[in-house]
C-alpha cells in the first residue's frame, strides 16, 4: 500500500516534471531504412506476436516494452509523451481513451484506418472514435460473466443464480451456513466492475448532447446498483477485497469465494494462479436485473496511436494486424498468453477463443461470453474526464472498504466532482438528470 | 528452546575467568531472549523468500507460506533468465555496475575527501565538514526530483549516467573517512612521510590509504548496499528497460499483475539478494575490523 502510494507519486512527480520540461526533445530525422515503432503495452505474451510480426516485415520493425497494468502506466505514458520520446504506440483501457484524446495525447489516424473499422465490434470502434476522430485500434473486450465453484455450489446446496436478487439471497444462505466464506466479494481496487454494474443497469455516466456532455454517475440507474451492493456489504454477506493483490488468489484457492464476476480475459489469470482448482469451476452469465438481460464489459482495451509518431500509417497496419490476425491472436488469446477476449469479430470463430476449457469441466467459455458481448450496453460512453474520475473512484472504495464512506454517497460525490472538474477544464457539462 | 537453555552456562563459565564481565544469570537469558526473538523476526522473511522460491505460481496460492509444496526451484531460475529474452541477466549487471563502480568511485572520493579534511588544516574546514554533515540529514529521495530537472537539461535523463553520477557523491562516505583518518593515522607518521621527501599525492597513496584499508571496504560495504537497494532514483531516471537496476526490473514485473508471474518475482527476488550476501561474506573481516576502529582510544 505504501509502497504503491510512492510510486503513484513519484509518477504523478515525473509526468509534472515532463510537463515542465519535456517541450524540446529533439527528433531524429526518418530514414530510408526500416522504421522503428515503439511499443508499450501489458499483454503477457505480446513480444512473442511482436516476433512474428518483425519476421514478416522487415521494413516495419516493432519494439515492443511491458509496463504495468492499466492506471500504474498511465502516468508513465503521459510523460514520455509530454517528453517526445514515447514511441507510437500504447495499450489503454477502453475508458482512457477520451480522456487521453482530451489531453491531446494521441493521434487523429482516421486518414489511415480505411475500412479497419469493418473488423471490429461497433461498440469498440466507436470508443476508440470519441468525436467520430479515430484515435486507436480496438484490442479486447471483457465481457463479463460468472465464474463459479461447481464443487462449492454443491455443498452449500444453492443453484446458479440467475438475477442478483437470486444471488443476493444466495448470498445470505451461504454466509449464515459458514460465515467464513461468502457467494462473492466487492473488489475496492478495481473500479471497472463498479462502473460495469452501473453500465449493466443502463446507467449513462457520460453522454454527449450536442455541443456539452451529460453527466449521470450518480442517475437512478447508478444509484440502484450502488444501492445493491452497499446492502449486501451491510448485510455481512459478502466482503471487501482487493483483486489485484495477490492474496486474493490465495483467497480464491481456500475456496473463501464461491463466485467471481469478471471480464473474460480473467480466465487466463484464474488458471494460472490457482491452478490446483482445476476442474472445480464453471461459466455462467453474469445474473442479470429481473427482466433484463443486458450484460457488463470490465476492463478491455485498445492500441492508441500516440502523439509525435512518426510513422502513424505503419503503426496502424501493425496495430491492426496484431489485434485480429489468427496469428498474432493465437499467442495473445491463448491462456497463457493473456486470455484476450478479440475485439475484432471475425475472431470470435477462431480455434483460440473456442477451446473446450477441461480447467472448467470441458466447458467453451466462449459461448457465454458470446452471449454477454452481445448483451452488453452499447450506449455507453466514457467521459473525456475520466482519468481523473476514475482514480478519486478507485480512492473513494478505498474508504468504502474501510467503512469511510458508502457507496450511493461515493457516486453522489463523484458526480459532484466530476462535473466541476470538467467545468474547470473548459468543458460544457451538465447532469443528465 | 536449547539455545536459550545452554548459552548462559557459557557466561557462568566466564564469569569464573573475569570478574568486570559479571552478569546474572537473569540478565543473560533476557539478553538471549531478545536476541533470539530479533534473529527468529529478522530471519521469517528470509525463510519465507528462500521457501517461496521452490513454488510454483499455483503453489504460492494454494499452501502455507512457510512450508515447502512441490519443488520447482529450478523451473524458476530458468523463467527468471528466460522472461523477455534474458533480460534480468542484464538487470543483475547493471545493478553490479552501477552499485560495484559507483560504490568503489564514491569510496574514493569520500576516504579521499576524509583524510583532507581529517588531516590538513585549511581555512573553511569546519564549515565543510558541517555542510556535509548537514547532507547527511536529508534523505535521497528528496534530492532526486531536483537531480532529474538538472539531468533532463543537459540531457543525462534515461542514460548509465543518470544513476552513476549521484551515487558517486555519498556524505555519509566522507563522514566515515573523516573519522578513520583521525583516528587511525598518526601525525607523526605523515610528518615522517613529509621528512623523507614524499609529496602529498604520494602520502596519500602510498600511506594513508593502505593505513585506510579497513575503513575503505567498510565504505564501499555501505556504498555498495545503498546503491543496490536505491530504487527512487532509477524509477524517476530511467526508463529504457535494458538500463534498469535490479530491484526497478523485479518490481516492474510485480506490477504486471495481468501476468501470472508471482513466482519469478520471488525467485528473481531471491537470486539479487545473492550478491549481497556474496559481497558481506567475503568482506566481512574488514568490515568488522572498520567498525571498531576508533572506538577505543
């Protein structure tokens, strides 16, 4: 915590001081030679597609670099390219993008996209497009569903639930059985979910009306899911966690959750770290808002093109290719390369995404989370604030965890905080409701 | 348990040879007690880490954290040194670099300064000798962030050089020369070494610093430690991979929390600590032999 904290402020150090002093980075002139795009990027195995892809073309070389997952890297991407030497490409999640376009961060690439927009799933295409000005190349979604522990289900005597009023009951049904376990958890540290839940119930937190956005994080919608599971907190029922430390996994392998919500790239994580559970989960959909059947996305992301490439047309076909060719999907997608779940949709058919799962019984994951992309919300749209959104969302649940506040006051609070940021940015914004 | 039970019969033993060292029977088992409870407190993480190392990903998960589970030390080592082409080989010799040449230059130059300020007396001595005393009292951390706008402008940022240069200058290196200079060099030997005709350069070289010796690996002990262990300042400094120390490299897997990579974390973890242990090991005598010099005077 503390340590992540420092770090966290020795970023936000860096990324001022690049905004200090990174206006004059010298460029070096292009070459005839084979061009160079720097890479950045979290995807386990993506130096084995970038392989691939160098071997094949050697006029356009990639280099590929990992950095840390999702909101640690942000600030390190923003200040390398406030200093000019961040390269030209880099993976954000799919609620960064407007804001990184916002901060004139990326590249307008519509010239070079041509028909790319056909490969990949609407919705995809038109967050990476905020303004109809594409900016990035969709990567992978995570449409959610539920992971379950069949041989716990069967001792505790429940049935997968199908509504989250079902999976509350559930909930309490396992807890008073054994208090020491619990049907689920809150994930205080990840605030995809949270925002899935609200996405899920067809909350708008941001749209665009004409020439202002309309803002709607706390509208009725939101208000209902923070609601929900402020209740079920309350009750006892289920508890705080944190999902990316890593003593969640070992929670998960004592068997202390019976459950896990989460977005399909979670499968690969869930294999690899709690492997001695082989056999004992399943698939199921996410339970659902009683006569509803829409589904949530957690998480996703795209490749975004980033300011001062030089080499934005090759960028694009690299980026392209490494999110929907069969090649570069068989490593990305293949569970030990990072589980990606494709964005583009032709690659909803590939062998790679429809593995019998013998981890989950033999189960193909694939046609429930299938069934969840296509359930998923389309209208949703992330706001060009919403970096800043997020990280006082992740430090909100933080103190939900500890008791500091709940959740309906934190969506309240975070309207109220998001509408004045964006106000004080310059930006037309009003409540939707 | 037997420890505690048959150390103070040692001291009932040498309570018999020396009556200034008398200690009660009580005093002794309390001193074990304490001792032993800050051996077992600081001795758990390296049992843990060494225990960890032998797992798996899964295992690390699935069993007690102090007891060994299925054996794949080996298979670690090998995806440590295999993961993104080798290049924790490369982090290790950085941080072998950077904490070897920047310790050995930062002895230098502190038992250098040391000895000048320990031995010669000049106009401004005390004042010198209180301002980097005064540089001891501020942490590191808070000179980074000022060393990176200076480097950025003359466009050091991101290169060896960024983590070298600060590490050379190290206050508490000068402190300690200072120290062992006075106490463990006469005058009158250096008045000899004047007599005889040998220039200053000379005296230094040829006198004072093997007289030193004791004290120059003592300082390059702590020089080479606190260089290894900096991790503020590559973080602000660098951000090419391939010129990362060590412990930046570790952690900036331990972030990549999309990855199932907790076992080469800990392994990795385990096997840069090794020269650590290398370098006190064999430097020990010295060190022991720094420590005490001019404690008795």
């Amino acid at each position: 915590m503390k340590k992540s904290q420092a770090l966290a402020g020795a970023l936000t150090v860096s990324a001022v001081l690049a905004l200090l002093t990174g206006c004059g980075a010298a460029g070096t002139t292009a070459s005839a030679g084979p061009v160079t795009i720097d890479y950045m990027g979290w995807v386990p195995k993506a130096d084995k597609a970038v392989d691939i892809w160098n071997k094949a073309h050697p006029e356009t070389q990639v280099k590929y670099s990992p950095v840390s997952n999702g909101q640690d890297a942000y600030p390190k991407i923003r200040s390398s390219v406030q200093a000019g030497n961040a390269g030209c490409l880099a993976q954000l999640t799919l609620d960064q993008v407007p804001s990184f376009v916002a901060d004139g961060m990326l590249m307008d690439v519509t010239q070079y996209t041509g028909d790319v927009k056909d490969t990949f799933l609407d919705w995809t295409w038109s967050q990476v497009s905020p303004g109809g000005q594409t900016y990035a190349i969709p990567q992978d979604t995570g449409p959610m569903a539920m992971y379950y522990r069949t041989d716990l289900f069967e001792k505790f005597g429940i049935t997968v639930p199908k509504t989250w009023d079902e999976f509350a009951t559930a909930a309490k049904t396992v807890h008073a059985a054994d208090p020491s376990v619990s049907l689920g958890y809150l994930a205080t540290d990840d605030s995809s979910t949270v925002a899935a839940y609200a996405w899920q119930r067809d909350s708008s937190w941001f749209a665009i009306d004409g020439d202002s956005w309309k803002v709607g994080i706390d509208d009725s919608a939101s208000a209902a899911s923070a609601t929900y599971w402020q209740d079920l907190l309350d009750s006892g029922a289920i508890a705080t966690t944190k999902r990316w430390d890593p003593g969640f996994y070992s929670e998960l392998a004592s068997g202390k959750y019976l459950t896990m919500m989460g977005g399909a790239w979670n499968t690969a994580l869930i294999e690899a770290n709690v492997g001695d559970t082989a056999g004992k989960w399943a698939l199921a959909p996410m339970p659902t808002v009683k006569g509803s059947t829409a589904s949530a996305n957690s998480g996703g992301s795209a490749v975004a093109v980033l300011k001062g490439c030089k080499y934005p047309e090759q960028a694009v076909a690299f980026a392209t290719w490494l999110n929907s060719s069969e090649d570069s999907l068989n490593i990305l997608s293949a569970a030990d390369g990072g589980g990606l779940y494709p964005a583009a949709t032709k690659a909803l058919d590939y062998a790679v995404v429809n593995k019998k799962d013998s981890f989950f019984g033999g189960q193909n994951l694939n046609d429930i989370f299938r069934e969840s992309a296509n359930n998923v919300n389309v209208g949703w749209a992330w706001g060009p604030t919403y970096s800043s959104t997020d990280t006082t969302l992740t430090d909100g649940l933080a103190k939900v965890a500890t008791k500091g506040t709940t959740l309906p006051a934190l969506m309240t609070s975070l309207q109220t905080s998001t509408l004045s940021d964006m106000k004080g940015r310059g930006i037309q914004a009003a409540a939707s409701h | 348990m037997t420890l505690t039970r048959t150390r103070p019969q040692k001291t009932e033993r040498f309570q018999n040879g020396s009556a200034e060292l008398r200690v009660s029977r009580s005093t002794a088992m309390v001193t074990m007690g304490v001792l032993t409870l800050a051996a077992v407190y600081f001795l758990i993480p390296v049992w843990w880490l060494i225990v960890s190392a032998t797992k798996s990903n899964t295992a690390l998960f699935s069993s007690n954290g102090f007891g060994f589970s299925g054996f794949s030390l080996f298979d670690n080592i090998v995806d440590v040194f295999t993961k993104q082409d080798g290049l924790f080989g490369r982090w290790l010799l950085n941080s072998v670099l950077y904490a070897g040449i920047g310790g050995l230059l930062a002895t230098f130059l502190g038992v250098a300064c040391g000895y000048a300020l320990a031995k010669y007396n000049f106009r401004g001595r005390g004042v010198i000798f209180g301002a980097i005393l005064g540089g001891l009292l501020i942490p590191s951390a808070l000179l980074t962030v000022p060393l990176y706008l200076m480097f950025s402008r003359i466009g050091l940022v991101n290169t060896v050089w960024a983590v070298l240069i600060p590490a050379i200058v190290n206050p508490f290196a000068v402190y300690l020369g200072r120290i062992y200079a006075a106490a463990s060099m006469p005058d009158e030997l250096l008045e000899a070494a004047r007599l005889d005709g040998a220039s200053e350069i000379r005296i230094f070289f040829s006198v004072a610093l093997r007289l030193m010796s004791p004290a120059f690996v003592t300082v390059f002990l702590f020089s080479f430690v606190s260089i290894w262990n900096n991790f503020f300042l590559p973080l602000i400094m660098l951000s090419d991979q391939s010129l990362y120390p060590v412990t930046l490299g570790i952690f900036n897997w331990y972030t990549q929390t999309r990855e199932a990579n907790y076992n080469v974390v800990i392994t990795g973890s385990l096997l840069s600590v090794i020269p650590l242990v290398i370098a006190f090991l064999s430097l020990q005598r010295f060190w022991r032999a720094g420590l005490s010099a001019g404690s008795v005077k």
